[in-house]
C-alpha cells in the first residue's frame, strides 16, 4: 500500500485558497493624532499657606 500526499503549496497559494476572514478584522482602527492624546490645562495659582514652615509640623507627624 502507497501513501499518497499532496504537493506543498506557497503560502501565497494557501493564502488564496483559505476561507475569506470575517470584515471585522480586515482592516486596521482609526489612526489617532498625537494632538488629540494631550490634554491641556491652565496652571494653578501656588497657594502660600500650603507651603508655609512650621516650626511644630515635626510634632504633629511623629508624636501624635
């Protein structure tokens, strides 16, 4: 008994041949624009009470 197989096909032929993909994963998502991926913001007026010294502030983080 003889075993027979099939000639090898490039895998252009195969390709050709294969069953048609689903449109959903034929084509790539829209290309976003670096322009719309920053957003921009006014800055803040520094507040002078946050960055104050205390001379205490030592105490109230360690002792209490």
């Amino acid at each position: 008994m003889t075993h027979r197989t099939e000639p090898r096909k490039s895998p252009q032929e195969a390709a050709e041949t294969a069953a048609p993909r689903p449109s959903r994963f034929s084509h790539l998502p829209e290309r976003i624009r670096p322009q719309d991926t920053v957003e921009t913001r006014p800055a803040t007026l520094p507040d002078p009470a946050r960055d104050r010294y205390s001379a205490d502030e030592w105490l109230v983080r360690y002792c209490l």
